[in-house]
C-alpha cells in the first residue's frame, strides 16, 4: 500500500469531476455529528430491542459484585452495575453501558485517525464504515466484555502512535493504562503485547523503544491493573485462567473444516461483505508490501494491531469452535486501512456509497429482525423471544409454592435461560442453574446460595432450545417428586416461536456441593462463554 504524506491524502482529481470522492468537502463538524447520530441511534435501540440471554448472565454478575468472575474480568459488569445503579435494572439501564463503552471507543477511533493521517475526510469515512458493521452495532448495545476490551485496545494504539511520532516515551504510559483497561475488559486483551512487539520488531524507526525502559514500565502498570483479577483466581484454585487457557486448548481436536467455514461466515455478516472483502484486501496488501518494505509506520501499527487476533484466532477455527466476537479487535484497523486504500484510489462516491449501502442495508435486516416481537425464525436463532411471558407463568409457580408454605427456586439446564428467567421474574430473585443437580454452571457455580434449598420446591424451565436440551430424569434423583406442570407456547405469524416446559420438584435434597467448575458434570454438555 503506498504509504501518503503525514499532512494529506494523494491530489485530488480535478475539480468539476463530481463522482470523485475526494472532491467531496467534509465540515469540521460532520465527526461529531457522525458520532452523535450513531449515539442517539444506539440509545433508542438500547431502550427499544430485547435483552439477549448473553447480556442477561453479565447484567446477573453486576448483582453479586466480586473482583473477577469465571468467565471473564469484571470491567463490563462493573459498567452494567454503574448505568443500573442510575437507571435501575431494566433493558434500558444494562444496555446504556455498552452505548457509553461505544460512545468512548468513537472518540478514540476519530482522534487516532485524525492524529494518524491528519485527514478529515478519511476520518469521516472510515467512522461512518465502522459504525455500518453489524459486529461494531452489536457491541455498541449489547454490554460484554468485548465493549471494553475495544475501548482499552485502541486507546492502547493510539497512545503507543503518539510515543511513535513525537519521541516521547511519557506515552507509554498511557498506554500501559489503556491496556490495563484492556485487560479488565477480557482476557484476549493480553494478545496485545504480542501485536506491540511485533510492530516494535519489523519498524526500524521503532525499535529503539526496545532499548528503554518505557514498554517494559507500560507491561508493569497493565499487570498491576490486573492483580485484582489474578487475586481472585488465586482464592478459586485458577479457575478463569483455567477455563480460558488450558481447558480452552484441551476442548481443541484434530483438524476440523467446518469450524473455519462457520466462523468464515460469521464473519462475513458481522463485518458485512464489502466492509469484509475491502478488509481482507487492505490486509493482503499492507502485509505484501511490509515484506516489500514500501510501508510507513502508522500502516505496520495498524497491520500488527490486526494480524495476531487474525490469525491466532483463524488457525484456532481449524482445530475448534472459534466464537464470532473473538475477531472483534482486529476487524477495526483494517476497515481503517480499507478506506485509506479506496481514497488513494480515488473511487468514485456512487461505488463507494453502494459499498456502504450493502453494509446498512444488511444492518437495518438485523435490526428489523431483533425489533420484530415473536419473529417465528429458528429457535436457537431467536433466543430472546417468550421469557417475559414464561416469567409470568413461573411466578405464579412461586406463589402457589408460597401459599402452601413452601420455600421454592427456580433453576434451569443453562446459565443463559437462568438469567433471562431472573430479569423478567418480579423483584428478579436469585435463579440457580445445573449446578442444582451437580453439573457445571459457569458463574454460577460461585454466586451464594439464597439461603439452605434443602426440602425447598424446585422450578424447572426447560425449552425448546437446545440450550435447553434436558432429560428429567436427570434431575428427578435430586428431589422427592417432580411432574410437569405447565407449558407455555409463544406464537407470532401462525407460527410457534417458543415453547417453555415447567416442571415442579418437591423435597429438594440439597445443594452438591462441587469441587468447583472442574467437578463431575454427569452426562451434560459442557457450558460455554463468548
């Protein structure tokens, strides 16, 4: 990729060619107006689109507040429980955190741009592109880990540029901070070291940096954020760093295709696929011309920023189930660099706005399915639909419970339908998971038990999802009795959408007590975490 003077882009065409994009003029104030759009678009959807399971179990973290978790570093919940503790427990107040992560991250997408290439116009662009993918729209209302992880990665890049430019190593600093930040957010935020050293490597007019002690100090103030969450795996026998690390490379097989073919496709839709394939080639053509050494300095950061999650996570996909918002962190700096290639080129603003016109069109497809009540699509697909109403059922469970004098729970086969039941129940009570009938439970394996459950009644939700997929029988060695006592079906367009099975157990014999998550899980699946 031919690399552009620091203070411009390539002269323009001349003037009077209306189709040439970098003839189009961009006012000082179009950024903050892009990002205020997108703002406000992200809090109607945050007040108007259904609470998803994922974001239900970290909202459930928020309300047993703890140092670390199982799954993941603490910083998003600690976001959720801020925005609720404002906004109380509702869609709105949970998904308001990811909107307040993604307002930040636009402000450090634009300022790193714009401190990068000194380019408006790029900056411009290259926003509005980010802001059109369907993965970056996700996390800017669905609070998980990946929002700060994003936050601390590319303020972590921005910061490391301006110890690039300016010769100051007071900027690695801040960049230790934001990878702190990073590190709090998700544990795959430790890929940025590798992805630092190799730009430092491969950027002759970087590696002096190696020399001094600035990047060695950075490592130490990013480690020292991160000792609350070493603290805790060490008062839980490691079992975050387990779950993540050593379990994570056990669960990976042999060679296995269809895994890269899935997350083939994933990627394609989250990205969208002109967003995706101008991705792609800006990819191949910074790192062809990196070994050609005709690249500069922001290019290789960018590229490095990039390639390691990129291809770490690809050759993961060979072997294993690779998740679609692990490649989160490395889509962003090739969309960057996809749009500085198409303004050298000079494409003309008709392909460009058909290029951008296919990544809305499929993100308003999205939106228009999550915003649809009871949308009858398959069922693991639409995992949101049916719950507020199943609740309804489920708490009249509880108070025939209460009227007989009964202590009762509610527990289901998976950590995601254990959270959403505890959103939408009254007064949202402490819900349990397979860890009532000694299987494993994520998180929920280290929330306190509500008091002594032993004798209590048991309410069982299953489903029709595979989630869900649970033989009673399984459970019915752990109380006196168990029967069904009710199913709720959820219809849109003549089609059912949700079918909830309840079943209810009496004489429950007590909590097994597991020698955590690493206990025996019988013949259950294990659960998985994004």
């Amino acid at each position: 990729m031919t690399s552009l003077n620091p203070t411009s882009l390539p002269s323009p065409k001349p003037a009077g060619d209306p189709t040439a994009l970098r003839d189009w003029p961009v006012h000082r104030l179009a950024l903050a107006t892009l990002i205020a759009g997108f703002t406000l678009l992200r809090l109607l959807l945050a007040a108007t689109t259904p609470l998803l399971p994922q974001e239900a179990y970290y909202w459930s973290w928020s309300q047993h507040p703890a140092l670390s978790y199982f799954d993941h570093p603490p910083l998003a919940s600690y976001g959720i429980g801020l925005t609720t503790a404002i906004f109380g427990s509702t869609t709105f107040g949970i998904k308001l955190s990811a909107v307040l992560w993604s307002l930040g991250l636009n402000l450090l997408w634009a300022r790193l741009v714009l401190d990068m290439y000194d380019n408006r116009r790029l900056a411009f662009w290259s926003l509005l592109a980010l802001n059109l993918t369907l993965l970056y729209q996700v996390l800017g209302i669905g609070p998980a880990p990946d929002a700060p992880l994003l936050l601390g990665w590319v303020g972590t890049i921005w910061a490391v540029w301006q110890a690039s430019r300016s010769g100051q190593g007071r900027w690695w600093l801040l960049a230790g901070v934001f990878a702190g930040l990073a590190l709090l957010g998700k544990y795959s935020a430790v890929l940025l070291g590798p992805a630092l050293l190799l730009y430092l490597v491969v950027t002759p007019s970087q590696r002096r940096w190696l020399r001094t002690p600035w990047p060695w100090v950075a490592m130490l103030i990013a480690a020292a954020m991160f000792t609350p969450v070493v603290w805790w795996n060490a008062q839980h026998d490691w079992a975050s760093f387990a779950f993540q690390g050593s379990r994570r490379v056990g669960q990976m097989g042999g060679f296995k295709l269809r895994f890269f073919f899935l997350l083939l496709l994933t990627q394609v839709l989250l990205v969208t696929p002109w967003l995706f394939g101008l991705s792609l080639q800006a990819f191949w053509q910074a790192t062809r011309d990196s070994f050609a050494g005709r690249t500069d300095a922001r290019t290789r950061l960018l590229l490095a920023s990039a390639a390691v999650p990129l291809l770490l996570f690809t050759l993961v996909s060979l072997r294993s189930h690779a998740k679609l918002n692990w490649l989160a962190p490395a889509w962003w700096s090739l969309i960057v660099l996809g749009m500085v290639a198409v303004l050298e080129r000079g494409i003309s603003a008709r392909r460009l706005a058909w290029g951008l016109g296919s990544s809305a069109a499929v993100l308003v497809v999205a939106l228009v399915v999550m915003l649809t009540p009871n949308l009858p699509v398959l069922r693991d697909l639409n995992s949101w639909s049916g719950w507020d109403q199943a609740a309804q059922h489920v708490q009249r469970q509880l108070d025939d419970a209460q009227a007989r004098g009964e202590q009762a729970f509610v527990f289901a086969p998976n950590y995601k339908i254990s959270s959403l039941l505890r959103f939408h129940l009254p007064g949202q009570p402490r819900t349990y998971a397979q860890d009532i009938y000694g299987a494993r439970a994520l998180q929920f394996d280290y929330f306190p038990l509500d008091g002594d459950l032993k004798g209590a009644t048991g309410i069982l939700v299953l489903s029709d999802q595979a989630q869900s997929r649970l033989n009673p029988a399984r459970v019915a060695p752990y109380f006196d009795t168990l029967e069904k006592v009710d199913t709720i079906e959820t219809r849109g367009f003549g089609r059912r959408t949700r079918r909830v099975e309840i079943w209810r157990g009496t004489g429950y014999k007590g909590h097994p007590r597991l020698d955590g998550p690493q206990g025996p899980a019988g013949d259950d699946p294990e659960p998985e975490s994004e």
